[in-house]
C-alpha cells in the first residue's frame, strides 16, 4: 500500500511539474509577443497584469523577460531610462550565458533608441539581431521579423538609405506567415516608396494591405495603413481623402493606447486641415490636444507642428506670428539633411521672409530653398536607381541558387552513375570473362540512361510535365515577349489537403492523383496555357495573352474539371479539391520573381478563406 502510495505521488508531482512548465513556456511566449509589439498598449497592460500574480518561483529568466515587457509597453514614451535598463539587462544575459534573453534586451533597446532618432546605435543592435535570429529560425522566426520590419527597414527608410531598406523588406516579406504580417510589411515597403515618389507601385502594394484588413486582428496595424495611406493621398494633393484616413488613424491608436501613434494621426489631420485652409479645425485640435501627450508637448511639438501653426496664423492675415513659427521649424530641420520637411520648412520661412518684407534674407532662403531641392531630387533619383539595382541583384542571386541546385544535382547524379558502373565492374571482374560482356552491356546502358536524364532534365519524373526549371524558363521567356497589349497571367494549382491524403492513405495514392491530375489538366488546357509541375502537390499554369477575367474562367473550368477526379478505384471515398492563385500583369517590365510573389500571395489568401477557391492578384 505504501508503495502505491508513494507512486500516486510521483506521478502526481511529475503532472503538476509538466503543467507549470507548460504554463511557464506560455507566459515567456506571451512577454516575448509584449517585447515584439505585438499587442497593443492597453492590451499588452492587461495580459501583463495578469501574468503578474503567477511568477512566485518561477525561474530567473522568466522574471527578466517580464521586466523587459515593460520595456515593450513603454519605449514608445520618450523614456531613455529604459536604454540604461535594456543595457544593463544585456550584460546580465551574457553573464547568465543566455543568447535568447540579451537579444530580446537588445530589441528593447534599439526600440527605444528609434524614438530618439539614434539611429547609429539602433543599426548597431539591430544587425546583431538579424545575424542570431535568422540563424536560428523557426524558432525564433516571430523576433527575426520583427526586428526587420519594425527596427532595420524602419530606420533605415527614415535615414532615406533606401536600397538597404527595400532589402530588409523583402527578407521580412520571406518571413511573414500571417494576414498581420504581410500587411505590415506591405504597408511598410509602400511607406518607402512613396517617400522616393515612386506613387504607382505604392498603390499596388496598399491595395493588397487593404484586401488583408479583413483578417488583420492587430489595431495598430490597421491604423499604420490609414497613416500611410494619408501621407499616399497628401502626396497626390488629396488632401480631403488624406484627412479622411488620418482621422480613422487617429481614432484606432486612441482607442488601441498607442500614443505615439495617435500623435502621428493628429499631426497629419493639423497639416492636411492646413492645407485645406480649414484653420479653425486645425487650431481645435492644436488645443484639444492632452498636455501628457509626450509626443505632441514640449520639444516635440516644435518642429512637426511648428510649419503647420506658421501656414495657419498666414492664413489668419497675422504673418509676424506665423514667421516665429516658421523659424523654429526652418532651424530645427536644417539639422535633417535630405529631409522633405527640410525643404518644405525652408520654403515656408522664405515665404514669410518676403511677407514681412525681409528681403535680404528671404532671397537667401529662397536660394537655398532651391539648391535643397534640386539635391534632394538628385538624391531621391540615385536611392530609386539604387532600388532598381537592388532588385535586380535580388532576382541574379535567386538565379545563381537556381544553377548551382542544377549544378549540384547534375554532380550527384555523376556520382551515382560511377558508383553504378564500379559495382558492375567489380562483380563482373570477381565473377568471370563471361560476365565481363554483361558488364560492358550495362556499361552503356548506364551512359546512355545518363544521357536520356540529361535530356530529361525539364521533364518531371511523375507527372511527364515540365519541371520547375523548365515552366520557370518558359515563364521568364513569356514575360520578356510581353508587350503593354499582351498580358501574361500565371497561376498557381494547389491540391487541398494532400498531405493528409499521404498520411491516410500511403505516397502511392498522391503520387496517383498527381499523374491524374496532370493529365487531366493538360488534356484540358492544350493549347490555350503551358503547364507544368512546379513543387511538390503544385502546378503551375502560364497564360500568354490572357488576362485577369479570361484566366479565371478558364482556371474555373480547370478547377471544376479536377474535382470530377475520384480515387474510388484505389478504395479511397474522397473527392479532391484545389486551391489556386492568380496574377496578371500588362506591363513588360515585370520581373519574374515578382509575378511569381504576387500570385503566391493570391493562393495563400485562398487557402487562408477556407480553399477550394480562387482568388486574383491583378497589377
């Protein structure tokens, strides 16, 4: 009995060992989503408070990585005792030994030190980072992201290094797995580029932001899109539908506790009221505004309002106020060098110089008025010519790992041969001269079998369809031909659940369904599309000269040819279903990887909206 006793007790302090660690392993992912932003201010306060009562005895890490989420919480308030903090934490962590707690700390501090405009310090941390993060996904793919999109591309767009930046968003685009993700990353890179004016692909990238909304369940990220979407419209001098987003911007961070956030919302709305010369309104919000509001009091409040407080007092007929006004920007900015709140700054000063009958020196500031912008459109011009190099080194490298796998399997292959006819030579030297005939007939049979794979190299094994290489090449030679009246439409065929189908039912079931559902397809397509099999349980369909609508109707009869398919022969009640992806484009300077994202893009919404479906990605 005594024993049965003391067996009841072990298992019962392993269950309950086994839930707190499960129960600490929630709380440390928990702190660590706090840290990364993932939640907003009043959201991250409450789990926060909750977590509080359950960390008597919990281990050391634990207790840092919950000071750190203050950290998360509150490096937004221009509170640089938590780079002292972070720092002081970072040099804990590397005497604990513990890799995983120094770069959360360090995200914490290159966090803060971005609120301080130190972006030398930020870079420093930040490429720390990326260089630990990335080594060790997945597990730490969530920080990896993060720390490109909300530390390295962020900072390196606001120092307009802009072909880093654009870098830094396509590594994080790779790494986005979620509607939340992609829209930020999207919004971010449309960020970028309507700094360098380039106003169309920005377009594109909001409109795809904007059809993720919907499955976006993070407030600041919904009010980021209406922030930059305002700053898109002012651009284009629209400044009703401008204010129109900058109010819901505005309205979400409030609502979400994002302070910083919600000073950008009325800044935005101040400037395009301005500029709408709806004086009143901008003047109301100038005085509504709460004196603890860190971002729009104090030192802060000079220099990103100080050009709208000048554009209104001019307009109110009173030019001595507003020429203070207009200094205090004018100096402030002539610190940022190639900033467009410089140039607009300089402008509005040699204005109010020539108002207030400052001759002299309003030809003085109208002189540098000009050379500013005559650089900064030299500047804006070479970070954009930058860009466009940038991607084309992006699609050279995708190349170059494209050959080198060929390169690498053709080696392989090589190798498997010689192996193949040093077995058959040495059974055919042990075993007789008769059988060295029999060795010099499987001797060639093996080259020629080599030559016949060598041949076969764009033909996939299974399916008898073209390989990746090869419906790539095809794709890549569409697109060159491409002109603005023949578009190209791909799209991309994937079977639901096929996974779950080799799992249930053995490899030789889906191995059968890919043979049948190629042949069916390109019974089916023929003449009107290439297809071929691009990875795994994917096809991928080129369309030369079709566009958006025609390569939906036509992909709707592929997909509702396909679903006739039964596998009942092999004892399988089931009826198979696909997903698929589509992208279009008119234009002859697409790239290929481009296309190839956007339709990749498409069939994950697909998949994402419950599969058996199809949805569009059209430029």
């Amino acid at each position: 009995m005594k024993s049965v006793v003391c067996l009841l007790f072990i298992v019962f302090s392993v269950s309950v060992h086994g839930a707190s660690e499960r129960s600490v392993h929630q709380i440390e992912n928990q702190l660590k989503l706090i840290i990364l932003g993932e939640y907003a201010e009043s959201e991250a306060q409450a789990i926060r408070n909750e977590i509080a009562p359950l960390l008597a005895g919990v281990r050391s890490r634990t207790l840092r990585l919950f000071e750190l989420s203050e950290c998360g919480i509150q490096s937004n308030l221009l509170n640089k005792d938590w780079i002292r903090r972070a720092s002081e934490m970072i040099n804990r962590a590397q005497e604990w030994g513990s890799k995983e707690l120094e770069m959360f700390a360090r995200y914490c501090r290159s966090y803060a030190h971005t609120i301080h405009d130190d972006i030398e310090k930020v870079l420093e941390d930040s490429n720390i980072i990326a260089q630990w993060a990335e080594q060790n996904l997945p597990a730490y793919q969530q920080l990896a992201f993060a720390n490109r999109t909300r530390l390295l591309a962020f900072v390196r767009s606001s120092a307009i290094i802009a072909p880093d930046s654009y870098r830094d968003f396509v590594v994080a685009q790779s790494l986005a797995e979620t509607p939340n993700q992609l829209a930020e990353v999207k919004t971010g890179l449309a960020d970028l580029l309507i700094h360098l004016q380039d106003l169309p692909e920005a377009e594109i990238l909001l409109t795809e932001a904007e059809a993720l909304l919907a499955e976006v369940t993070t407030d600041w990220i919904r009010a980021d899109f209406h922030i930059v979407r305002s700053y898109y419209y002012r651009q284009l001098k629209q400044h009703q539908q401008a204010l129109k987003d900058a109010q819901q911007a505005t309205a979400i961070y409030r609502h979400s506790g994002v302070s910083y956030g919600e000073s950008a919302g009325l800044i935005a709305q101040i400037i395009n009221l301005s500029e709408l010369d709806r004086l009143q309104e901008a003047l109301a919000i100038i005085e509504s505004i709460p004196n603890n509001n860190t971002f729009l009091s104090g030192a802060r409040r000079d220099p990103y309002l100080s050009m709208a407080f000048a554009h209104i007092y001019r307009g109110n007929g009173q030019p001595e106020k507003a020429i203070v006004y207009a200094q205090t920007a004018y100096q402030f900015f002539a610190k940022a060098n190639a900033s467009s709140y410089r140039i607009t700054s300089t402008l509005r000063y040699a204005e109010l110089l020539a108002d207030t009958g400052q001759w002299q020196d309003a030809t003085r500031v109208f002189k540098e008025y000009a050379e500013l912008s005559s650089t900064y459109t030299q500047h804006i011009k070479s970070q954009y010519s930058d860009i466009a190099n940038t991607r084309l080194n992006l699609e050279k490298q995708q190349h170059k790992e494209q050959q080198s796998e060929l390169k690498s399997q053709l080696q392989e292959q090589t190798i498997a041969n010689l192996q193949q006819a040093q077995t058959w030579q040495v059974m055919a030297i042990t075993a007789s001269i008769t059988l060295l005939l029999v060795m010099t007939a499987a001797t060639i049979s093996i080259r020629q079998r080599a030559r016949r794979m060598k041949d076969m190299m764009g033909v996939d094994q299974l399916t008898q369809l073209p390989n990746r290489r090869s419906i790539a090449v095809q794709l890549d030679q569409q697109l060159k031909a491409c002109r603005s009246s023949h578009p190209v439409s791909i799209a991309l065929v994937d079977i639901d659940h096929f996974n779950q189908l080799n799992e249930n039912f053995g490899h030789p079931a889906g191995d059968q369904l890919l043979q049948e559902m190629g042949h069916q397809a390109q019974q089916l397509l023929a003449d009107q599309a290439q297809i071929g099999r691009f990875d795994g349980d994917e096809f991928m369909v080129i369309c030369p000269g079709r566009d958006k609508q025609d390569t939906e109707q036509l992909c709707l009869t592929l997909k509702q040819k396909l679903s006739t398919l039964s596998l009942q022969h092999l004892g399988i009640d089931m009826q198979p279903t696909v997903s698929i992806g589509i992208a279009t484009t008119e234009t002859k300077r697409t790239a290929l990887t481009v296309l190839l994202t956007r339709a990749n893009d498409a069939l994950k919404i697909a998949k994402e909206k419950g599969r058996d479906r199809i949805e569009s990605s059209a430029f």
